[in-house]
C-alpha cells in the first residue's frame, strides 16, 4: 500500500501533520518505509528513507520519536506513529 503526503512548498523544514492509516497482515514482520521527495521547477529529487518495523507501536501503542534518513547527508523525519488494533473479519 502507497500513500502520499500532500507537497509542502517553499520549506526548508516542512511540517505535513497528516494522518494515514493501515491494515497491517503480520505487525511483528512488516515494514513500514517512508521515502522523502524534494519537489521544485525541475521535478523531483530524492531526499532519502526510513525502513521502520512497526515492534515499537505494537508494545508501546503510541509514541514520537526522530529518524535520521538514510542516504541522506542530513534531514530527519520527526515521526508520531499510534498502533490501534482493529480486527478484520474475513469470511471462511
């Protein structure tokens, strides 16, 4: 699943404060990445990613905390992440 922020112009230190949601098969094993995009006139660059388990969430429920991006000479992302199990029904 893929989802985006919406673009923040003209900031070098850009605040998007947007919420997604997920529906998650196996929490101890899936990966949550997060790709930052500087958008400008010429298109887009890569800024860098974060590869993060969702362990933390799971045993903590929420929390906040920074992530350096890798392949990224600096930048951080400062991320809230809040785990709210909800089951899912399928049928047999």
């Amino acid at each position: 699943m893929r989802n985006k922020t919406r673009v923040v112009n003209e900031s070098l230190n850009p605040v998007w404060n947007q919420t997604f949601d997920f529906v998650v098969e196996d929490g101890l094993h899936d990966m949550l990445i997060l790709e930052v995009w500087d958008h400008d006139t010429f298109g887009k660059d890569y800024m860098g990613r974060c590869i993060l388990t969702l362990t933390r969430a799971i045993l903590e429920g929420e929390f906040k905390e920074c992530f350096q991006l890798d392949e990224a000479k600096s930048g951080k992302l400062n991320l809230h992440r809040n785990w709210m199990p909800q089951p899912v029904y399928r049928d047999s």
